[in-house]
C-alpha cells in the first residue's frame, strides 16, 4: 500500500475509535468524505501519478474508502445504541398504579353498623338465612295462619322452610344459645320479601339489636336508638318512638328520625310531617322469651330490626335502592 495512503488509513482509524459522540462523527465523516476531504483530494492527486502506477493506486483509494465507509456506519451504530441505552432513567420515580377500588358502600354501612353498636357491647351474630317457619313466624308469636305474617310477603321454599323475611328470626334463636341473659345480639344479615319499587328490593339487608337483662325498660331502648342515630346521621338528628303493632314486640314501636332537610318543620321530603320512618322496635313479648327459654318473668329486654339499605338511602340521599346493585363504577366511586 502507498505509504501516503497508509498514513491516511492509520490516522483515520485511531481518531474514529476515539470519537464518542455524534458531533465528533460528523466532523469525522466531513474530514475525509467531505468535498475537501482526505479521500478526494487523493482522488484529485491521482492526476498527479505516474499513468501506469494511477489504476493500482484508484484501486487502493477504493479500497480505503470502503474500509473507512464500514468502521463508520459500525461507529454510528455504536453511538446510536449507546444514546438509546443512557437515555435518562429515575428509577426512584413511583411507578404507575393501578387503580385502587373500596369496600362497597353496603360493606362500609354494614361496618359502620358495627362499630356503633361494638362499644356498647352488642356481639354480631349471623344466622341461617334459609329459615323454619317456626323460628321466622311461630317463635315469635305469629303462628300458622295468623293475619299478621302477610306483612312479611313471603317466600316460601315448602310449607315449613322459607327465605328469612326479617332478622327477628334469629332472636330465638340466639337465646336458646345463650340461654343465660344478659344478651346483646346484633344480627346483621340479607332479608327476603316479594317485594320491588324505587325503595325495595327482594333480596336487602336488616340489622336487628336484641338486648335482654334484668331492669330493661323502654328507656333503656330509647337511649339506644337515640345513641345509634347520633352516631350514625349526625348531633343535630332527634328520634320519636310511635305506637305500632309488632306480633312479638309489646310494647311495640315505629321509630322515626328528624328530617334533616327540615329539622322538624315539615318539607317535600318528609311529606310535611317532619319526621322520617326508620323502622321497627318494641319490648319482647313474653311469649317470645318463652320460646327462646328465658324467665320472662326475671329477665325483659328489647329489641329493633331496621333496613340497612334504608339508613344508606337516608344518609347519603340515593333516592332509588336499585342504585346499590347495579355497581356502576361512577356512582361507587362516590363513596
Ligand atoms: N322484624 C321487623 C320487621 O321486619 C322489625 C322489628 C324488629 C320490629 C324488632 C320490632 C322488633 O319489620
């Protein structure tokens, strides 16, 4: 090879490794394939040589340029990789989360519940919710064929077995297990009824309290209901007991709430009357004591059994219950 162009071939390579960027290679690639670069002025010497010398000598340049052509695009590829590779990554950066979801809002009502009622020391309980008759209706005083079992619009499985219409239906159950008062009994479960409209669906929830002990009075269930609605909707909510007619309660009681648009006034919502229904209550009737085994004559107790549903409904203003089942990400998102 011609000395001249060894030279150019040695210089060329060595400053190419050193190159580490691609402004250097730029610079590079103008040094030698530039119009005024080394490879053309060596084409433009070619004039210059001897005629008999200039075909091995083109043939060398050739060669040059290839050679320099190869380790170019090699040392570009070099550079791009490495750019790729360093492009700037925190990996301390929290990553991407996926979304995180919540208890459902029957779930959380269903805790709230709970953590009401704990602190007085009421025990949750469950029981069976395909049920006897017996435990739904006879045990609490509403034997078969009494007019007032059509309240509970009833799915019956046979004539003994039903799908438990209330949580009462583990009152008696509870104190044959108990047996020896004092009992506190929160009974949370799915109820049963043939029943669908903005406000009730077949399947719903009750929460059913059953305290008994000696010295029970109806203040003692008072003080309770006022306590719950306190906690549950608010300082400023009053409650009332009304007389009612409960089969297995005696005294038994309608309890309303404050309407909380009105406070007492009277509004749209509460139809003027400024009171809202929550639901059930009364004393334990002794014939219901009786089946559950206690001495009804030492031991009274009361008992109050509300809809679950009813009190989310009531707290948080969803005007139609099916809202709950449908689980529309958008309005559980809510709570
Ligand atoms: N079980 C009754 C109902 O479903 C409510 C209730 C419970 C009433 C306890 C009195 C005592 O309507």
């Amino acid at each position: 090879m011609y000395r001249e162009l060894e030279k150019i071939k040695e210089e060329g390579l060595k400053a190419l490794l050193e190159i580490k960027d691609e402004k250097e290679l730029e610079n590079w690639r103008v040094k030698y394939f530039g119009k005024k670069g080394e490879l053309q002025k060596l084409i433009i010497n070619l004039k210059s040589t001897p005629k008999n010398e200039r075909p091995k000598k083109g043939r060398e340049i050739n060669q040059l340029k290839n050679n320099f052509l190869d380790n170019f695009k090699n040392k570009k590829q070099e550079i791009s990789n490495k750019s790729s590779q360093t492009k700037w990554v925190d990996p301390t950066l929290p990553s991407i989360l996926p979304p995180i979801g919540h208890l459902h809002p029957m779930t959380l009502t269903i805790n709230e519940i709970i953590s009401i009622f704990e602190p007085l020391g009421y025990q949750r309980v469950s029981h069976p919710e395909i049920e006897t008759d017996y435990f739904a209706f006879e045990a609490l005083n509403m034997p078969k064929d009494h007019p007032a079992r059509d309240e509970w619009e009833t799915f019956f499985v046979n004539d003994n077995i039903v799908l438990t219409p209330h949580t009462s239906s583990g009152q008696v159950r509870e104190m044959r297990k108990r047996k020896i008062p004092p009992i506190r009994m929160l009974n949370i479960s799915r109820c049963y009824r043939r029943q669908q409209d903005v406000s009730h669906t077949p399947v719903f929830h009750q929460f059913e309290g059953l305290f008994i002990d000696e010295d029970v009075s109806i203040a003692d269930l008072k003080g309770t209901l006022e306590y719950f609605t306190i906690r549950f909707f608010g300082e400023d909510r009053k409650t009332r007991i009304r007389p009612y007619h409960f089969q297995f309660t005696e005294p038994s009681f309608e309890v309303d709430i404050s309407c909380e648009v009105c406070s007492g006034r009277g509004c749209k919502l509460c139809k003027n009357i400024g009171w809202l229904e929550l639901g059930g209550a009364g004393m334990v009737h002794p014939n219901v004591l009786k089946a559950g085994g206690i001495n009804y004559l030492k031991y009274k107790g009361f008992a109050f059994g509300w809809g679950v549903e009813r009190i989310l409904m009531m707290k948080t203003k969803i005007n139609d219950i099916r809202l709950i089942y449908q689980n529309d990400i958008r309005f559980l998102e809510q709570f």
